[in-house]
C-alpha cells in the first residue's frame, strides 16, 4: 500500500447535535450528516429519502431539437443508429436509448466502435459501415461532442447526427441537429453531473412527455450500472437514479443481468453501489477491454435466458483474462522499476512495453499510482507507435502535465485525474522527461494521495445499533464515500492469521473495550507490528449475517504507529528523492539528509537486534526517531559498505544483514562522502 496522508474530516458539531436532538437520526449518523454538509433535519431526511425531483428534460439546452428529431424519425420509419461506447457507461447507455426506441417500433440499429483498430468516438469507417446499411439518423451517445470533423463527413454523406454525451465541450460545437450535453456553457439545467447513461436516459424522458416514473422502473437498472460504472458524483440525480436502479437490479427481470449477477457471485446478495461497481462494471468492461463490447449489449437486451448464461459466462471469462493481463503488466511494471530505479524518484512514472494490452494500462496505471503514491503513465509500444493511458493524484492535474507536453505528442485528451495519449515510441524517454520537467517547475511538492477519515471513535461507541444506520448514507460512490473512522491509540494485544496467513485479525484494546479488526490482504508473516505497539487505524465499520445472526465487521483500511510525525517523515522522503534526481539542495537540507555516527550505529543496532527489518519507511522513521531522509542515506552507505542488504518497494521497505569481517570504516562510504564534499562546498 502506497503512502497517504491522513486527513480527518471536519464537521459542524452543533448541526451535528441539532440533527440528533430532532430525534430523527442516531448520533454517529448525526455526525456524519453534517459532514456531508447537512445542517438542518428536513434536508438531511430529504437526502436520506432521496425525496429529489427530477430536472426537467427540456431544461437542456437542444433537448427540444433532438427529441423532436428522433420522433420524425421514428414516425417516418427511417433507419436509426445509436451510436455507443465499449465501457459500461457507453454500454447502457446503447442498451437504454436502443431497447426504447425499440418499444417504439422504430427501425433502429445500434453500433459499438471496437477499442482495437477503432478506439474511442465517431470514426469515419463506421459512418460509411452506416451509412451504407442506410442510416439516415445517427444518436451518439457518451461521446460525439468532440466529433467535430467526423460529424460534418457524416453530414456530406447526407446523415443527421444528434449528439448525447456528457464531456466537456471544446471551444465549438459539432455541427449536428442538436447537441445535447449538460456541460454545455449555455444548457440552464440545474443539475450537469449526469454519466453518458443519464443524459441518454433525459433524452428517452423528453421523447415521453417529461415524467421519469414509469420509465425508471424500466431503466434505472441499467442506469445505475452505467452511473457506477463512471463515477460520476453521487449526487443529486444521480443518487436516486442509482438508488432507484438498485431497488430494480435485485429482482431484475433482465436475462442478461439475472446472468451476469449470477456469473459475479452476486446472486442473493444484498446489492449496493460499491458491489455493482466492483462486480458487474469490470466485467461489462472486459467485454470491451479484451473482446467485443457488441456482447455486452446483447447480453443486456436478450430475453433468452440461455442466450444470456452463454454471454455471461463468456464475459466472466474474459474478466478473469483481463485480471491475468493485468497482473502481468503490473509485474512487467515492477521489474522495470527494479532494473531502473532512477525512475522511481520520478515525480511521475512513466513506465513503457511493448505489446502491453492498452485496454488494461489504465487499471495497471491505478495500480501503481496506488503502489508508488504518485502520477503513473503506462505506455503500451507497438513497433514505431504507443499508446498510453495515465492516472493522477488530487492536487495534480494530468492533463495540464501532458498539456504541456504536446510537442512530444501525436494526440491526446482527459482530464485532471486520468488522461489518453498517443506518441511516437522514439519519443518516449523524452516524453518521460519532459512531463518531470513540467512537474519539477511547479515548485510545489507532489501532492499525496489523501485518506479521509470522517471523525474519531472511541471502542465504546462502537455497536451493532450505532452501524446499523450508515445504510441510510448509501448508495457510496464519488463525492459520497463509505464512511472511514479514526481508532486512536489502540494497544495490539495479538494477531491471529486468517485464510492460511493471508490476511490477519488484530486484536485491539483501549478504555477496557476489545475490539477485533480484519486486516485484508496483509500477510501475517509481513505485519510489521508487534504486541503491546500502540496503533491509529482507519476502519471501516459493517454488519454481516451469517445463519440469521448479525455481528459486526471492523475493516482495517490503513495503519500507522500512534504519534506519527507524518509532515516530518514526508519532507525527509521529499528531501531524500531530490537528492536521488540529482537536484539541488540547500545546506540546510543536506544537513538534514546527512546521518552522523551516532545516528549510522542506532540503526545497525536495531537491525542486528531484530534480525532485520521488513515494514513501512514510515514505521522504522518512527520507531527510531531518525529523519526518514537521514535514514534512506544512511542504509544507502551501509549497503555500499556491505553490511545489509535492503529494497525499498512501493513504501515496503526489506533489510536484511550481511555477513561482515571485521571493522568498517564509515570514511569509505561515497555516498557519505559525496554528501560531505556537497556541504562543504557550500562553504561549511
């Protein structure tokens, strides 16, 4: 797990109270309503109830025009194409706009461009494909508003084109008959956060007269899917979309989701936003990723439930091979950074190989984004081509970073958090340049991925009927997170290893109260804490059932030692990368790099007294009271010197001694030295 700063929510302690003295909500629930920036009861209860009405569809802006368009259209009986996308929100959003204008008896067709060969939009070859099948209307939906040259061919060919899509528009519109788009600078709807699946679903809404409720009961499963599926803010609309499609996809009476919740395990099982993302969303996009995305349209339009089990299991499949493609790349990623570790002190990765799948180097880019705390750009090469796919950090905008390096660029597009570029593969070691280029002159720190905490719990507060209200926050998503908690200095009583050593439960105690924490994912034999160390952890909190009864899940998210000097640890990191690129420092900060001889021997004693080390950076910082930066350089001259051996992976740091003979001499260190000479020409 990758470094994250601790940030603990603020809140306002007497909307807080005012909420729990209505009598209306508990007061953990309370407390985590005002955080959301409630302060009244009727609009934390309106929240709750998601009591929201529905914007109006024509208070878009060109609404009127494609509505109008479309019911020409289907009155006329001419040829239809609804033009998507290959991920889960392009997907729905087909299989919404389509499967009406079917009910509607329409000629209608739809089209999914292939992420191979075709990529992402309208392309000139599937409008000819179209256009000789005998299209005379053509929807697109989320996508199209960036069409410009693509709509106008489409146009000469003697096409109408209606766009539907939720991007931020350029500078100027596609000239179609009506570009339908929430983020449009003149649309007046109050409410712009919709996904690709949202706007198509307004445009189904107008075509009907304007009222939503017998059209949610048809479509607000898949909207729901396709909303999760792009993490778009939970809120607003949104929400009760969601939630209202939630309701629905339980006892769906689609084959092909029936199908696909079955193949996820998901079956019975109490579904939630957070779980439809993590199950049904991959596997739709899979179908994208590695095979055609036409499947996962008609798996979600079939009414054959042995048409739907065959397209499910194949899309499960395909999920399970793009999890192994994925794992390869990771570790393809990891031994290039092993074999480069200069890279690693980038203030953004850019990491490159050939043949990598570029339908999966954005969930590696997460990943290691995740690993490593900073900006990640995975490039898959294809001979004289590449093709990357990157992801970012809160604070740093990646599309401004390629932005800025567009010389270097052949095409590229996205947003803060995650952006698409293509370049030609000599250039790529100057791209990887440029971009730390550009990041270095903000002359600002990277900034850290955060980790919220909602507020602090004392074990005592914690009980089945205090979580049993968190359900009324749901569904969770962007802009409304499951709630984190801060447990405060927790002794560690024991561990007992879970699932063969996979994962551990921590036994904790504090003010006479016990509480037990699974940690996933952390092998027992890896847990660097020992018994009676005082810990802060951020939880999670969840009731489960099992043969009828309840009991209480405490999650473990995170962990650090109680007291953790965490702004001190990061400069010292900062501090110790600066020097590894080369970059320079001021005395003071070699000052606060260079380890004395004291400080050298505390840490070889404390590695020989513990037989070695395998933990965080962060924990060893802590535990000897030694500046992180002073503690890297000095393991550094204590493996030239040939005393330990270490790794330093992804804030997981391994040291392990060395046989030596003899005494050594701390003078033969260069790294010592070089840092010595550094200072002393600085006039010390």
């Amino acid at each position: 797990m990758g470094r994250k700063r601790w940030v603990l929510h603020s809140f306002d302690r007497a909307a807080a109270n005012a909420l729990s003295e209505s009598g209306q909500f508990s007061g953990l629930l309370s407390v985590l309503l005002a955080g959301r920036g409630f302060d009244d009861p009727q609009a934390a209860a309106s929240y709750i109830n998601c009591d929201h009405s529905f914007e109006d569809p024509f208070s878009f802006a060109d609404m009127d025009k494609a509505a109008a368009r479309l019911e020409q259209a289907v009155e006329g009986f001419e040829k239809i194409a609804v033009y998507g996308d290959y991920d889960a929100d392009g997907v729905t959003a087909t299989a919404v706009l389509y499967s009406y204008l079917c009910a509607r008896d329409a000629d209608v067709c739809y089209y999914i461009p292939q992420r191979e060969g075709e990529g992402y939009g309208l392309n000139k070859g599937a409008v000819d494909r179209l256009h000789e099948a005998g299209v005379r209307l053509l929807v697109t939906v989320d996508n199209g508003v960036s069409a410009l040259e693509e709509i106008d061919y489409a146009n000469s060919l003697g096409m109408d084109v209606v766009v539907t899509d939720h991007h931020t528009p350029g500078c100027r519109l596609p000239n179609a008959c009506a570009v339908v788009n929430p983020h449009r600078a003149d649309c007046p709807s109050r409410f712009s956060d919709y996904a690709g699946v949202g706007v198509a679903f307004k445009l189904v809404q107008a075509m009907e007269g304007g009222d939503p409720q017998g059209l949610l009961d048809e479509y607000a499963d898949l909207v729901a899917i396709g909303t999760m599926g792009d993490v778009v803010p939970l809120k607003g609309e949104n929400r009760a979309l969601v939630q209202r499609g939630l309701l629905h996809l339980s006892h769906s009476d689609r084959a092909g989701v029936a199908a696909l919740l079955d193949a996820a395990g998901m079956t019975g099982r109490r579904l939630t936003g957070t779980n439809i993302a993590f199950s049904l969303v991959p596997r739709i996009n899979a179908a994208g990723r590695i095979g055609s995305p036409d499947r996962a349209v008609r798996l979600l339009l079939t009414e054959d439930p042995e048409e739907a089990q065959e397209l499910a299991q194949e899309i499960d499949l395909e999920n399970r091979q793009r999890q192994q493609i994925e794992a390869d790349i990771l570790q393809k990623a990891q031994q290039i950074l092993d074999e480069n570790p200069a890279f690693a002190f980038d203030r953004v990765l850019v990491l490159a190989g050939e043949g990598w799948h570029k339908g999966v180097i954005g969930i590696v880019a997460s990943k290691m984004l995740e690993r490593y705390a900073k900006p990640c750009i995975m490039i898959s090469l294809d001979g004289e081509t590449a093709k990357g796919s990157g992801r970012s950090i809160e604070g740093f905008s990646l599309y401004d970073a390629i932005a800025a390096c567009s010389a270097q660029l052949t095409r590229f597009g996205g947003h803060k958090l995650a952006a698409g570029l293509e370049l030609k593969a000599q250039d790529v070691d100057g791209f990887r340049q440029a971009v730390n280029e550009y990041a270095a002159a903000l002359q600002t720190p990277m900034p850290l991925p955060r980790l919220i905490l909602d507020c602090k719990l004392r074990p005592a507060s914690i009980s089945l009927e205090a979580v049993r209200d968190l359900h009324f926050l749901e569904p969770f998503g962007c802009e409304n997170p499951a709630p984190l908690f801060g447990l405060f200095g927790m002794t560690l009583q024991g561990v007992t290893p879970l699932a063969g050593g996979k994962h551990v439960r921590l036994h904790l105690w504090r003010d006479q109260v016990q509480v037990q924490a699974v940690w996933f994912g952390m092998p027992a034999e890896e847990l660097a804490y020992t018994q009676g160390e005082r810990l802060d952890l951020a939880v999670s909190l969840s009731i489960t059932e099992f043969r009828g009864q309840q009991s209480l899940s405490v999650i473990v998210k995170d962990v650090r030692p109680s007291g953790f000097e965490e702004e001190a640890c990061t400069e010292g990191l900062r501090l110790y990368e600066c020097l590894q690129r080369g970059e320079q420092l001021k005395e003071e900060e070699l000052a606060a790099l260079s380890p004395s001889r004291e400080d050298m021997a505390a840490l070889f004693r404390f590695i020989r007294s513990a037989g070695g080390y395998r933990g965080s950076v962060d924990l060893l910082f802590h535990r000897l009271g030694l500046s992180s930066g002073k503690l890297l350089i000095a393991l550094d001259a204590l493996k030239e010197l040939g005393i330990v051996v270490y790794e330093n992976r992804a804030d997981v740091l391994s040291v392990a001694l060395l046989p030596t003979k003899g005494k050594v001499n701390l003078e033969d260190s260069a790294v010592l030295a070089g840092l010595k000479e550094q200072r002393k020409a600085m006039g010390r």
